[in-house]
C-alpha cells in the first residue's frame, strides 16, 4: 500500500530548520511499519538528517555551506534571479532532496539525537512544498 499527502511549509528564512514535529504531525494518520520518503518539490531548498539537541549545530551547518558555496563568484552565469539563486541549486544538489525514514508502529524511527532539517537556500525562498510518501 502506497499513502501520499502533499503539505506545504510556510516561508522560513534562510537556513536550516528543524521541521521534525511538523512531519510527525503531518503523518499522524499512516499507522503499521514501512517507509516514510520525504521529497522536497523544490531546486533551492534541501533535506537532511542531523543533530536535533544543540540548535548551535544548524548554524555551523549555515556557516560552513556558505564557505564552501560562497555567493558572487565571477565564474557564475545562472545569475538571472539574484546572487543566491545559483549556489542555492549547487547546495540543493549536494545535500539532497528527500530522504527516507523508517516507520515502525505508525511512528518515525529516528535515533536519540537525529531530526529532520529543511534547508533553506534562498533568501526569500516562499512557502514550499513537500511531498510525503509512505510505503507500507
């Protein structure tokens, strides 16, 4: 049996969010064992699996993607839509858009420490939409 519901994240800033009460409010009516797949409908917005405890983690996080994909770089042509929409799609690329989570007992199973982390690339990236697929 396949379930999807479609839901859709109001505007975040720029960053990386946890948004893992959002999800497990969202899938409050899949119950049994199976798999959750978690697609962001999005090329300048990602998700990940990471530390859930110490918000300090999500800003090095923010900090260190930066580093790595800086904006303004002169080497860039996809500039059209503002300086940070290329390095947005390149974070978007590296970091993933979906993941998938185990559901066992109509809940995810996560480790102790681990949440769900939307990563926000634009600046004013809108609302977004995310696509929940559970396979039971």
């Amino acid at each position: 049996m396949i379930k999807q519901k479609e839901i859709i994240l109001n505007e975040f800033d720029r960053g990386f969010h946890l948004i893992t009460n959002i999800i497990k409010n969202s899938i409050s009516d899949f119950s049994g064992n199976g798999l959750l797949n978690i697609f962001v409908k999005h090329t300048s917005a990602g998700i990940t699996i990471n530390e859930n405890a110490d918000p300090s983690v999500r800003y090095d996080f923010e900090n260190i993607i930066n580093k790595l994909i800086p904006e303004n770089e002169p080497y860039y042509t996809h500039v059209f839509e503002g300086s940070d929409d290329m390095p947005s799609h390149v974070k978007t690329s590296l970091v993933g858009n979906s993941i998938t989570i185990p559901i066992t007992n109509g809940k995810m199973n996560l480790g102790t420490w681990q949440g769900i982390y939307f990563c926000e690339f634009r600046n004013r990236g809108g609302n977004r939409k995310l696509l929940l697929t559970f396979y039971q």
